[in-house]
C-alpha cells in the first residue's frame, strides 16, 4: 500500500479544506499530478484504490470538497454550488504551484472537469470523465434529490451497509454484504455519538435541491476542449443518469478517446473495477 499524507489548503473564504496526497516515487516527479475528483456527496476514501494503483508512479492528490470528510464545513450553504468548487480546486493547485494535472472525475468531480477545460484547456494534460456528462438524465438527477440531505444513522457499519444496500442495490445488482459494508465506510464515518452517519454537511443539499438536471451550464465546449489529449469516458451500462447517447455524443466530438462501458453498473461505476484499472493504465501511459 502507498502512503499518503494528509493535508490542507484554504479557501479564499477562509475554510480549511483536506486533500490525500500520494508522493508516488522518483519518476511520478517529472510527470503532471493526478487529480481525483470525487462525486456529489463523496470524499478522498472514493478514490484510495485508484490511487494506491497508480501513485508508485504518479503523484496522486485527491481533495475533500468543502463540507465532505475532513474538509470544514461552509458557513453559508450557498457556497455548496459547482462554481465555488471548481474555485476552490484552483486555489489547491495554485497553492501546490500545479499547472497541468490528469483529472479523474466521478460525476461532480466529472463536471467540475469540463468546466476548468472550457475555461483552461491547457490545464488538463489528460481526463477520465466517469458517469457523467454535459446532458443529465432527469430521472437519476430526481434519485440524487430523493437521497441527498437525509441525515440518517446507524447504530453498527452491518445497518450502514444494509440500509445503502436498499436504496442502491439498482445501481450495483448482485453485491454481497461485504461491499456494501466497503461502501459504507466509503460514504460514513463514526460520528462523536459512535453512530455512523454519512461524512458529509447535511447542507449541501439546499442549493441542490434549486437545481434541474435540464438547467445546466452549457459544458460541450469543456468536451470539446479535450479534443487531441488522452480521454477516457466511462459509464456505467445501468447508470440513470448518463445515457448512452450522450456518451455517443461525447465520443463522436472526441474520435481519439475511449470509451467503456461497464456492465452490470449504474451510477456510478467505483474504477476499481478491473476493466476501469486498465482503462486508466492505458490512458496514463499516453500522457506526455
């Protein structure tokens, strides 16, 4: 297993928020970082058997997005909005002193992506966009408001994983109840009552909540702006929420990029899948 530190950076409104970062070995320093951006109400835990995979020869970073894991919680729960997100990852790579980096984006971390390459296309030295895409699904983005915000807990991680298991078992059919006990402690953590709950600020849900899956910024020229660099869209065969024709859509403005669908998954496939592992091995073994 690759070590990691645990560090911060802060906000330009002043929050602490937290980032994994996996040094990786002597080569990974002549190399642009990996960036890990995890999806809407998820953490740095998302992404450790990515980056355990890649960070001998990688650098590996994976920030906490304010109001997740151990990233301090916003003051003004409007500040939960892709905008300030995508804000606050320029200030980590700012004060890391990072130009070019490989995004690897689930969902929110997806979206967020396209938008630093709309704006600033030589920053993205390669990009593995998961589950998502400039067209979202009104049903599954209807599921992501059903759930969000819920606050529930669980008294033992076997409650935790049997409760996920019932609201996602659609999305990932057929699992044992050691994966959703993995999955739980993807998602939660044991809070100072000992109860498990989920590892993210309740609040984020609110602005959320103003959104429609139909209202969207306009993020194709983010798509189109990877043009000529190593991509990888993935999408899960089951997902809700990123169809098979936007991702037709997507691949027919990026000839060069691949494409995998998983089967059997839905939103949003973990990339742990061995499918997924070699997908990203091939995609970094074409990044100068």
């Amino acid at each position: 297993m690759d070590e990691y530190e645990d560090r911060f950076w802060t906000s330009r409104d002043g929050l602490e928020l937290h980032y994994r970062d996996y040094a990786g070995a002597a080569p990974a320093k002549a190399r642009p970082p990996v960036v890990c951006l995890p999806g809407l109400t998820r953490n740095a835990r998302d992404f450790a058997e990515v980056a355990e995979h890649i960070a001998p020869g990688w650098r590996v970073i994976c920030p906490e997005m304010r109001g997740r894991g151990d990233s301090e919680y916003a003051k003004d729960p409007a500040t939960y909005n892709p905008v300030q997100y995508v804000e606050d990852l320029r200030e980590l790579l700012a004060q890391l002193g990072i130009e070019r980096f490989v995004a690897i984006g689930t969902s929110l971390g997806g979206l967020m992506t396209l938008a630093i390459a709309a704006d600033e296309p030589g920053r993205i030295a390669g990009a593995v966009i998961n589950d998502v895409g400039p067209r979202l699904e009104p049903s599954g983005f209807q599921r992501i408001k059903d759930y969000i915000g819920q606050g529930r807990s669980y008294p033992t991680w076997v409650h935790a994983a049997r409760a996920l298991e019932e609201s996602q078992a659609t999305a990932y059919p057929g699992k044992d109840l050691n994966f959703w006990i993995g999955m739980a402690k993807r998602l939660m953590t044991i809070s100072g009552n000992g109860r498990i709950v989920f590892d993210y600020d309740m609040k984020i849900a609110e602005p959320f909540m103003e959104i429609e899956a139909d209202a969207l910024p306009d993020l194709w020229p983010g798509v189109e702006a990877l043009r000529g660099r190593p991509v990888l869209v993935v999408r899960g065969a089951l997902s809700d929420l990123f169809s098979a024709a936007t991702m037709r859509d997507m691949l027919a403005r990026l000839p060069e990029a691949e494409g995998l669908t998983l089967p059997g998954v839905g939103h949003a496939p973990l990339l742990t899948e061995p499918d997924s592992i070699a997908a990203i091995d091939r995609l970094l073994g074409e990044v100068a």
